[in-house]
C-alpha cells in the first residue's frame, strides 16, 4: 500500500511539473517513478491478482502515458518509442480490466504519426490493423490515416495544408518533421515531372516562407537555376543500357547450362 | 490374332485392364494377366491360378479393369459388357444380388461369396464349395436357373454348408472364435456367439432383423428362405489371400425386389457397419502401432475415420468406447456423459444406451495410449459435428491434458489432430485468447519432442491465433522465429501456412511475396475445400490489385467462388476502370463484407491504383490535357491535389507525360515502341527462367524408394482413396472457414 500511495504522490508531482514545463525535473521524477513501478505486483508481466490491481494498473497507465508526452515535449524518439511500447500492454492485454483511456486514441495516433514520420510503412499497416473501427473515427487516429492516404496518392499539398489543423498540438513536433519529408518527397517529384518550374511557384508547392528559401533549397538539391526559374535535367537515359549485352550473355550462358542438364 | 496380343496386354500400351477367360463349364472365370490392385482381394486360388465368380467378373469390368474373353470355334472373342452382363442372369445371380455385392465392393470393403475361401485345393469343386449361394432364391425364374444345367444339377440338391467342410472353412471357423475374443467385436445383444447378420425383409419396409440362433446354426438357417449370401471383410490395402482379416458380417438376402442405395445405407448403418469400420480403423491403429509406423496413423487412419464420420451416431460411439477403453477409466464416464447428453438433445431415438457388456472390460490392461486418444478424437469431432461446442470443450481439454501424460512418436499424428479440434473448438466458444499461450507450451514441447506433425500444426493454430485478432505483428515475430521442418508432412498444413503467411505479408505491404505465398497456397489446396480457396481468393485478388495487376475474369468464376467473391469481382472492375466515383459506391456498399474478411484496411489502400489506372488512361488517350480536366475526370477535388499527384505518379513511373505548371497543362511523351527496349527480352528471360525452374524442382522432388518398382499406374482403388483423402481436406478447411 505504502508503495501505490508513494507512486501516486510522484505521479501528481510529475504531473505537475509537466504542465509548468520543467523538463529536467519530470525527467527526474519519472526515473524514479518507474522503479516505483517495478514494485508493484499487479503489473504485466506479473499481473497478480491483488486486492489493488485495478489501482496499480491504472497508475502503471497514467504513469506511461505521462511518460509518453514527456519524451514527445523532449523531442526524443527513442525515448517515445520505448514508453509507447510499455504502454501499449495496457492497451491490448489488460484492457478488460481497466476503463478505457481518455488519452488512449490521442497517443496511439501520435505512435502513427511517428512510425509515418519514420517511414515505417509497414508497422504503421500492423498497428492500423489492431484498431476497432470505433477507434478509427476518432480525431486522432483517423487524422493520422488520412495523412498517409495522401501521401501514398500523391497529394502532398493536403498534407501541408493539414499542418494548422492539429488534433492536438502535441503532434506538432512530428507534423513539422513530416514536413521536411514531404518537401523532399516534392522535390523529388518535381524533378520528373517538370521540365522548368519558376521559383515563386517552387516556393508555393513546397510551402516556403519566402523566395530565398525556394531558392536556398534549390541550391542545396544542385538545381540549375535561371532567370528566375529552375531548369531541371531530367532523367538521365538510363545507364542500364550499358549492361544490357552482358546480361544477354549472361542469361544465354544459364539456358545453355541448364538445357546441357536437361539433355 | 488380335485378342492375343491383347490379351498379354501389349498391344494396349501396357494400360492396366486384366484378362479373364470365361469358362462355361465351370461357371468361373480365370484371370490370364492379372493387373492392378483390386484383383488381389478378389477371386479365389486354386492350382496357381486365379479364378473369379460371375459377379466379381462383371463388377471388373463395369469399373473397366477387366476384359472378359471366351473361348468359341472361331477363337478367341472379347465378350461386349452386355453379354458380360448378361452371363450374371444365365448363372443364376440375380441383379439384387450383384446390387448388393457391388455396393460393398464400392464402400472398400473385401467382399466374397458365404463361405469366404481364398485358397482351393486342386481337388476341390468350387461348385459344390458355393453351391449358388448367390442365387436369388426365387426372385430368378425357375427355367432359367435350369438353363445352366450343370450348376443347376449341384443347386438342386442342397447341401448345408456346413457340411462342406474343408480345411479353408475350418480356417475361417477359428477366426470367428478369435474374432469373439476382441474386445472391439460389434455386439448387438441378441447374438453373442455370431457375427451379426442382416436380413433385407420385404414385407416390412427395410427392417434389419438380427437373428436370434444357436451357435453354427448354419443348416436351420438356410432351409428357409434365407441364406447366407456373402461374406464381409474390412478395407485392407495389403489383404493376403493366405492371411485374410477376420470377417466382419454375413450378408442374408431375402426375397424381394432389389434395395436402393439408401435402403442400403441405412441397413448398414443399423446393422454394424460403423461400428465394423471403426473396429478395422481400431486394428489399423494396433498394427501401425506395433510397426510404429507414424504415416499410416497420421494418414490412412485419419483418412479412414473421415469416411465413417457422417454415419456415427451417439450410440455406436458409446458403444465404441465403452469396447475400447477400460470400465473403471476416469476418461470413460466423460466421454459417456457426453455422448448420452448429445443423444438426448437430438431426440434421436427414444431408447436407452444399450446394455454394458460385461466382456468389455477384458482388455483394461494393455490400453494403447494411442487408442484412447483416438476415442477422444472421434468423439470431439462427432460433439463438434452436432455443434455442440461446449461439450466439445471439456472433452478436448481433458483430451489434451491427458495427451500431456505420453511421449510417443506413434502418437504425433492423432494429436496434432486434437491440437486442431482444441483451436476450432475454442474458436466457436470465443475463448480463442485464452489458450494462446498453452498453444505455445504445446509448440515448444513438441519442437523439443521433434514432433513434426505437431509442430506444423500448433504452428498453424498460433498463427491463426494471432491473425484471429489482427495481432499480424506477434505472428510474424513468432513465424519468423520458430522452427519448421524442413519438408512438410502434410499438404493441408502447408497451405494454411502459406495462406497465414500470405496475410501477414500483404499488411506488411510486402505484395509480390504475398503473392507468391497465396498462389502457391491456392494451387496446392485440393478443389474440393471450396470454402479455404475463395479465402485464399480473395486475398489474392486484392493483392494482385495492389500489384498493379489485373486478375483473369476467370479467377472470379470459378465454381464455387463466384458467389462469394462478387463484391471483390466489383472491386477488381472498378480499379481496372479507374472509376474512382464507381470504387467508392462498392466499398461502401460492402464494407460489411470487407470488414468479415479483414480487407477493410487492404480495400482503402487501393484507392490510390484507381487513381494511378484512371491517368494511364488518360495519359494513353490524350497527348496533352489540362489539369483541371484530369481533376474533373477523376473525380478529384482540386486542380492543386491532381498536380501533385499526377507529379507523384510520373516519378513512380505509372505514367510517362511531363507538366507544365505555367499552363497547367499535362503532356504526354510519345509511347516508345516497346520492341525498342529492353522489355520483350525481360519477359522473354521470366518466362524461360520459369520453366527451367519448374524443371528443377520437378526433378528435385523425384524420389525413387524401393516400392516405387511395384507401385504401376494409379489402380481405382488408389483413386478412390484420393478422392477420400481429398474429401477429408476439404472437410477440414470448411470446418475452419466456415466459421
């Protein structure tokens, strides 16, 4: 007992001091309080069957998912991907033992955002599969969906104008990094598909705050730039031409091998 | 000139029919070339050569195994089946007679005219020995019977058998007295010293009277009416004619028009016949047991039991059990308890468990591990059959606990079977969740163990355990992890797992592996498991979708999935259109089905191929267009979102065309002549590489083993016992898909 009530004076503290914003402090608490946590019995992987289990489980909860908007205000990815994996036990194996988290769509749509932001398609397709269809309507999640709906079609633009239509500005750090992805993404784009582009509208597709950037940012990628506007190369012919009468032989060579087996 | 080349078989391209020679004069005819399986659990021996009755004869050559010669002035002649047929009714063997006979010889069993004799003397008249037994005692004319003189000469003094005893005949007396000595033998109540025997009666429709007679009362019973007519023995694939099974019944025909098939079904189910093939499923199992061999336990057995499943009944299976397992055997009154509590939901029939038989309990002491699971199984798979789930619960998990208690190699095929029956049934009661990680006790244990049966299969379940609530991140993790055996032991297996691992690829986005593993799983499952390929299908159809591919018309209407996959046959027309606005009206319509079959999420997804399919088009039809045309085309919002999208599709490569942002234009490049590139070489190249591929394998997959030399074409019997097999698979997946 004396440990749950020792927890729960941490966790207020924690609180706290997330709210003002001091940083080092939570840190510090949230070290300790995760010891705290290790004593409790009631918690996965144990999962005892004490008389306070449901109090434990739900302060393990809190806890994490203090843990996780701290290490989203700190910028730190690695720090979130852990927190978010302890938490996410909570959120699948003892779900019928809790009441459901009103944080709970808000963070898992944070996780999306960043395994998006990451570029990992493929998990972020195996965390989606895990969500209730109720899950998927609500703000945070369905936010996160549509985002990577348009960039898989293309439509970059809707991404960057989702940008002030935040769920929560706790997704603003991961939105602004999507950004920079995005504005790659463009440019890459831009290089096929455009023979020559002016500047101003560079700066209006990829969003630049002003002419210099557009044109910074050209520089920065080697782009010919001239009389105000980009002339892009194009494709090189591709070079695999080259090795195309190697391949020829090559392939001749594996038939003659094999058909001297068949024979 | 003809019929001799035909009949040393040559001259047919070593086709596997046999040759017989029909001998009037003795009513048989002799086999000269001898092919195929079936004609060694046929016919009798005498002097070296094999003979065979009328029936046995046409039975042959209806199935096309058997040409029948006779000889006549001119020759040699090949008789028509017609004439083959007809020879049934101048022999005096009546068609209910051959009806009954051929639908024996149908259902596998060894079948042979009363008494059963494999081996003559060559002194012996095989005449006198059948005395016409197969005559139809009357439903035959009177002057046709006189037409065969000589056989009519023999039948008309009539002899009891009985007092045609010879050594073959005393043979046979001391199987029945061994037979009583097991303790699996059928007992109907009446009769305990014989085998039970059946009577087809006339006058009340269908009515199986089991006699009430002295021991060896051959000579009252067969001055009546009735006689025994033939003899019964259970399907054996390595019959010996010098060592034949005990016989499992006489078959009595009485007077009367001949049955049908389901007159005949439903004697036979009255009369034993479950309870006869379960008792040769039991000595299959002993004897595999004893040569431990773990192929037949987990093949033919299975197989075996499959066949008889849809005839048990409540009642010939306590009558089973309570014959295999011991009295006072805690498993015992469970399984009863069960069975008795199904029976009566039913309200089959009103009457009550038959009375115990006190032999039973004879054989408590060498109980085989093996059996007493096998009880279990059929009974779960009978509870699981009548839907009973809950009942099948308790029984499949003290079955499984009780599995825990052996280690034995002989036992991996039957457990790996509960194993399924305890998933499937936990799947139905929904508490599929809770057994997780007593599945993976299991799997660890049989890893250890080198059970390979139960490896596959646990792994199986796991898997679909995971998939079951979209877990697809734990099943991977596990799949990639845990063992396989390198060569599958079974088929079924192998396609579930490729179909699982199919699944979780496609939601990892990895689509041209995905493709590959649910083709692979939808060429390898048998036709018959419909319910298992329009899964597989149906995924597949999605991920060719994504691939960028089309799938065939024909993939759609097949037989069987036409039904089931027209709102993915929707779907498919939509994407190939480019039809956005049309794409939508179907995933909306059937988001229902989408979201049964876990697709929902692979469905969203396509959205962006109609998209990239409607530009190719546009792309292919104009050689310059304005945005906002595109836009308006393809039903997108604004001419800002189509700019970014058709740039994105053109660095994909979907679409070969440049954009000019001033004009908002989008121009086509000339489509270059594709016999220019590259292109035809590439095809050209996947394809051969296909072929020497499938080569190799073939060859690879080529093994010689010593019994490959005796093993010819396939025989009808082998046929037969795929066509089961096949059955049995499809049986399987429907109980997992149908769910």
């Amino acid at each position: 007992m004396a440990v749950l009530n020792d927890t729960t004076k941490l966790l207020d503290q924690l609180k706290g001091a997330v709210s003002k914003n001091d940083l080092s402090t939570a840190t510090r608490i949230l070290s300790a309080l995760k010891l705290k946590l290790t004593e409790l019995p009631a918690l996965p992987p144990l999962l005892q069957k004490t008389p306070t289990a449901q109090k434990e489980l739900l302060l393990a909860r809190d806890v994490l998912e203090q843990a996780v908007s701290l290490s989203v205000k700190l910028q730190d990815e690695a720090a979130f991907e852990r927190n978010y994996l302890q938490l996410k036990t909570y959120y699948t194996d003892t779900r019928a033992l809790l009441p459901i988290s009103q944080q709970e769509n808000l963070i898992v749509g944070l996780d999306l955002l960043r395994l998006l932001v990451q570029n990992r398609i493929a998990e972020f397709h195996t965390e989606l599969e895990l969500l209730s269809p109720q899950a998927l309507q609500s703000p945070g999640i369905s936010h996160v969906v549509q985002l990577e709906q348009w960039l898989m079609e293309g439509a970059y633009n809707k991404v960057l104008d989702a940008r002030p239509k935040l769920p929560d500005p706790a997704y603003g750090y991961f939105m602004e990094k999507l950004l920079s992805t995005v504005r790659d993404e463009i440019a890459d784009c831009s290089e096929r598909a455009y023979k020559t582009l002016s500047i101003s509208n560079a700066k209006k597709l990829m969003l630049f705050g002003s002419d210099q950037e557009a044109a910074a940012y050209a520089a920065q990628r080697n782009w010919d730039v001239r009389d105000g506007a980009i002339h892009f190369q194009g494709a090189e012919e591709n070079p695999i031409n080259n090795h195309q009468p190697v391949e020829l032989i090559d392939n001749a060579l594996t038939y003659a091998r094999e058909i001297e087996r068949i024979v | 000139m003809e019929i001799e080349t035909a009949v040393t078989g040559e001259g047919l391209g070593g086709s596997p029919i046999s040759f017989a020679l029909w001998q009037p004069e003795r009513a048989l005819a002799q086999v000269l070339s001898q092919r195929g399986k079936l004609l060694m659990r046929m016919g009798f021996m005498q002097g070296g050569k094999l003979y065979l009755h009328i029936e046995e004869a046409v039975y042959l050559k209806l199935q096309n195994l058997l040409d029948l010669v006779i000889d006549t002035k001119k020759g040699r002649e090949q008789l028509s089946v017609e004439s083959t047929v007809n020879l049934l009714v101048s022999n005096g063997v009546g068609k209910d007679f051959y009806a009954v006979y051929a639908h024996l010889m149908d259902a596998s069993l060894i079948v042979r005219r009363h008494p059963a004799q494999w081996l003559l003397l060559p002194e012996e008249d095989a005449n006198c020995i059948w005395l016409m037994t197969g005559t139809p005692h009357g439903a035959q004319p009177e002057s046709m019977m006189v037409e065969g003189s000589s056989i009519s000469k023999v039948s008309s003094k009539v002899l009891p058998p009985v007092s045609c005893t010879s050594e073959g005949r005393k043979k046979n007396m001391k199987h029945v007295s061994e037979l009583k000595q097991r303790s699996w033998w059928p007992r109907p109540v009446e009769c305990q010293a014989e085998p039970p025997r059946c009577q087809v009666d006339k006058s009340s429709p269908f009515t199986l009277t089991p006699f009430a007679c002295a021991p060896c009362d051959y000579a009252g019973l067969e001055d009546a009416t009735l006689r025994l007519a033939l003899d019964v023995f259970p399907p054996n694939s390595k019959f010996s004619r010098k060592r034949p099974d005990p016989l499992i019944y006489h078959v009595c025909i009485s007077q009367g028009r001949p049955q049908g098939r389901e007159v005949m079904s439903a004697i036979e189910a009255s009369v034993g016949q479950v309870s006869a093939q379960l008792a040769a499923n039991v000595s299959l199992l002993e004897s595999a047991v004893r040569s431990k061999e773990t192929r037949v336990l987990a093949g033919r057995l299975l197989r075996q039991t499959t066949a008889v499943r849809k005839n048990l009944s409540a009642e010939n299976l306590s009558d089973f059990v309570k014959s295999v397992l011991p009295r006072g055997y805690p498993g015992t009154s469970l399984l009863l308890e069960h069975l008795k509590m199904a029976s009566s939901s039913m309200e089959t029939d009103g009457t009550d468990a038959p009375a115990e038989s006190p032999a039973a309990s004879s054989s408590a002491v060498g109980l085989l591990p093996e059996l007493e699971i096998y009880a279990y199984l059929l009974v779960v798979s009978f509870l699981v059959d009548k839907k009973l789930y809950p009942e099948a619960r308790e029984v499949v998990t003290a079955g499984v606990k009780r599995l825990a208690d052996f280690n034995r190699r002989t036992l991996d095929g039957l457990a790996a079977r509960l194993y399924f029956y305890y998933s499937l049934v936990h799947e139905h009661t929904g508490t599929l969740a809770d057994i997780r990680s007593h599945l993976l006790a299991l799997h660890r244990t049989a890893v250890l163990r080198h059970d390979e049966y139960g490896q596959e299969t646990l792994l199986n379940l796991l898997l679909r355990n995971y998939l079951h609530f979209n877990l697809y991140d734990q099943a991977e993790k596990l799949r990639s992890k845990a063992q396989r055996p390198e060569v599958s032991r079974s088929t079924q297996q192998l396609c579930r797992y490729l179909y699982y691992l199919g699944r979780i690829r496609a939601i990892q986005l990895e689509y041209t592996e995905a493709k590959d593993c649910l083709q692979q799983a939808a060429r390898k499952a048998p036709s018959s498991a419909v319910g298992f390929r329009v899964a597989v299908n149906k995924w597949l159809s999605l991920v060719r979708l994504l691939l960028g591919e089309v799938p065939e018309h024909s993939e759609f209407t097949a037989a069987g999935l036409a039904k089931p996959l027209a709102p993915y046959f929707s779907i498919a027309q939509a994407v190939r259109a480019g039809d956005l606005a049309a794409f939508r009206q179907v995933a909306d319509a059937n988001v229902k089905v989408f979201a049964m079959d876990k697709t929902q999420n692979l469905i969203v997804r396509l959205q962006y191929n109609v998209i990239r399919a409607g530009l190719r088009r546009i792309n292919l039809a104009y050689s310059r267009i304005s945005l906002k045309d595109v836009a308006s085309r393809l039903g997108l919002a604004s001419v800002e979102d189509t700019e970014c999208i058709v740039a994105k599709a053109i660095r994909d490569g979907g679409v070969d065309a440049v954009l000019d942002h001033a004009n908002g234009w989008m121009l086509s490049k000339d489509v270059a002549d594709i016999y220019s590139t590259a292109e035809p070489a590439a095809a050209f190249h996947a394809r051969v590489a296909f072929c020497l591929d499938i080569h190799n394998e073939a060859v690879r997959a080529m093994r010689f083993d010593a019994a490959a030399n005796s093993k010819k074409l396939e025989t009808a019997e082998s046929a037969r016992e795929r066509v089961i097999a096949e059955e049995e698979l499809a049986k399987a997946y429907e109980e997992e898909e149908g769910i």
